[in-house]
C-alpha cells in the first residue's frame, strides 16, 4: 500500500500536527505501508528538495515555509493559495511516480483542499485529520467542515467530546476518532538532584532556577486569546496559591516556566507583572528543548478552554510529570487518576490542586509519576495508537 500525506508542516517544524505526521509516517514505514510526505520546508531543512528516511519513508518539501503563527490574514492568505497551487503540481508529479492508494490529509485547511482536488481527478480517495478547533477565522472552520471534511472517505479528530459535537451540529456520518500517539521511550525524568543540576545549567536556566526549587511547566503557543485567558486563571490560582503559604519563605521556591509565543504573548507578561510574579514567573518564550525542560518539572499545567488532545500533556506524562489540566477536549480521559482535572475557569480548584499536589509525600508523588508514565505506554504509545491507523487504512 502506498499512501500520499499531505501536511503543511511536518518535523522538524513546529507543531502537533507536524510531530503527528512524522511519527505516523515513521511508523507506516514499519509495518510495509509506504508513506510519500508533502510538506513545507522549515528552516532545519531549507537547503534540500525531498529527504528520504528510508525505503517506505519519504518527504517531497514545497519551496516556501509556512507562515508564523501570528501572521496576519494576508500572509495566511497567499500561503493558502501557493499551497494549493505547489502542492497540487508536486502531488501531480508523485503520482507519475508512485502508485497511490489513498491520501492522507492533516489540517490546517490547505492541505485539505490539495487532496479534495488530486481526489476528484484520480479517483483516489482521501481521509483528513482535523487536530483542532483553534481556527483563525470563523469562516475557515466552516469551510473545513462542510467542503473538506464533508467529501472525505473518513475525517478523524482527536478528541471523542469534539465528534460527538460536530455529528450533532453537521449531522455527518463520517467521523471518527483516534487520539494522538507518542512514542514514550524518547522521554525522560531526572532521578537524582545532581542529575537535575546538570541539567538545569545545561539549559541555561541555573541563573533563575535552583535545584531544590517546585518547577511548574506551561507549555502552549499564544496566538488564541481562549489560550491566553486560561494561562491567566492559572496565573491568579498561582498568586493565590503563593498568598496562602503558611510559611512565606517558601513562595520563593515556587517557579513557572511559560514556553510559547504568539500575539497574546504581551497581554501575558502584562498579566505577569500586574499579579507581582516576576519572582516566580519565567517567561522563556519559543524553546526546542521540551523534553529537557519536561525532564525538570515536577508538574504541568494546561488550563485551556479549548483543546483537542494536546501533545504537550503526553508528553509530559511520559516524562513521568504529572498534569493539571480542564476538562476540554481529550484531557480528562488521558489524565485519568495520574492527575488533576478541574473545569475551564475554576480558579479556586486549581488553587487547592496545586496544594494537594505539593503536599503530597516523596512516596504518593513517585507513585503518581509511574502511573502516568504507564499510562502513556499502555493507551498512547505510537505500537499501540499505529495499529488503529493501520486498520484505518486498509478499509
């Protein structure tokens, strides 16, 4: 079987669905289904015209990137149609030279539209990825819905509560979910306080960070103002959390690293220094050393009002990182008893989870970290979530 993907991005550029899309084509390549990749170039490879992992692994790269995160509606724009356009003619020219089976698109939208068009001309059809509701303009989700996802063999989503909303609201029968994969022996945790020195100084961060000091990791990109707000409820639980120590000293021992950029990315920092948590707060901004980083943290929070099934919270679980996360999207079901779920907007219970967890013993901390990397291995890990793609394929 031979299957054409087509993504706007994929690793070692940014992004969930860029991760999704490497990992599953790596993973396809395994078990004899050969996967031809259409993608951007990023900058890591901005030299080469296709790379060829191996035998059943290929990646035909657009000559353009795609567009910053916080570029405006005319950026966004152009990008679309030269997607299109490019992704059209090089999908034309891998057709002369593979035979395909079926393809594969991710969202955002473009790639959508490149195998709807290849799908009506070669009567091949295609299945589409749609990794979340986090769109830039109205109008585009509806496209999305009603023309891409419409004309599919089969639409996936990552979250099990979004297709029982979009079957209700776009009455289609078409839907179905897989949720992300991970492949969890590429994480880690620091065992030791030596171990955890180095690493800190290896990072760069020995200037703000102590190895004794409670890390709390915020992970997400600042483009949405839905992700924005959450980040700031976290932010008034913190303050508060931090005001009702009972010994004082110890709020200084409390750190936040906040890793992402986007628009909103000043309204943060603003929010920051309004609450007096320049002590306690860092902001390190667009950073390429997650799993280091996660390999430090004693929690991770994701209090989003919006979310499919995000990676940041597999990752973290397989960095043996427990997670404080709303119940939106898929996080409820990956967290499981590993950590803490409260609802979008509930200050209060985020305060007192981050009391419960930092009260907890060595012993019940320990236990926690186990199961929530058990569970990435035994639910999310690439072996097991590969299969359902496999089955998914072949029908």
């Amino acid at each position: 079987m031979q299957i054409l993907r087509i993504s706007t991005r994929i690793f070692p550029d940014i992004g969930g669905p860029a991760k999704q899309a490497y990992l599953l084509s790596k993973y396809c390549s395994k078990n004899k289904i050969k996967t031809i990749n259409i993608a951007c170039k990023s900058k890591s490879n901005s030299f080469f015209k296709s790379k060829k992992i191996n035998d059943n692994f290929e990646i035909y790269y657009l000559p353009f990137q795609a567009p910053r995160i916080s570029a405006g509606l005319i950026k966004r724009t152009i990008f679309f149609l030269k997607f299109i356009i490019y992704g059209y003619l090089k999908a034309i020219k891998i057709k002369r030279k593979f035979q395909i089976d079926l393809i594969h698109a991710h969202s955002p939208l473009p790639s959508g539209f490149v195998a709807y068009f290849l799908s009506k001309i070669f009567k091949i059809p295609y299945i589409y990825t749609i990794h979340g509701l986090d769109y830039p303009y109205p109008f585009l989700f509806n496209l999305d819905i009603n023309f891409i996802a419409y004309n599919s063999k089969k639409t996936i989503l990552m979250s099990r509560k979004i297709v029982n909303f979009l079957k209700k609201k776009f009455k289609l029968k078409n839907f179905c979910w897989i949720p992300n994969a991970i492949e969890n022996l590429d994480y880690f945790h620091v065992s030791t306080e030596i171990e955890r020195e180095i690493l800190i100084r290896n990072l760069k961060l020995d200037f703000s960070l102590k190895t004794d000091d409670k890390i709390i990791l915020y992970i997400g990109y600042m483009i949405f103002l839905q992700k924005v707000l959450g980040m700031i409820d976290f932010l008034i639980a913190f303050q508060n959390f931090l005001k009702n120590l009972k010994e004082k000293k110890k709020a200084e021992k409390y750190k936040v690293l906040f890793i992402g950029e986007g628009k909103y990315t000043d309204l943060l920092k603003k929010k920051i220094r309004e609450f007096n948590l320049e002590e306690n707060v860092i902001f390190l901004g667009k950073r390429d050393d997650i799993k280091e980083l996660l390999a430090i943290a004693d929690l991770l929070v994701l209090t989003s009002y919006v979310e499919g099934c995000p990676n940041v919270i597999l990752e973290a679980m397989a960095s043996y990182v427990p997670c404080l996360g709303t119940n939106v999207g898929e996080i409820k079901h990956i967290i499981g008893n590993t950590g803490y779920i409260v609802n979008p907007g509930d200050i209060v219970n985020i305060e007192k989870n981050l009391g419960i967890f930092f009260n907890l013993s060595k012993i019940q901390r320990t236990d926690m970290m186990e199961k929530a990397k058990t569970k990435i291995k035994n639910q999310f890990d690439i072996n097991v979530i590969g299969k359902k793609w496999i089955k998914l394929y072949s029908h």
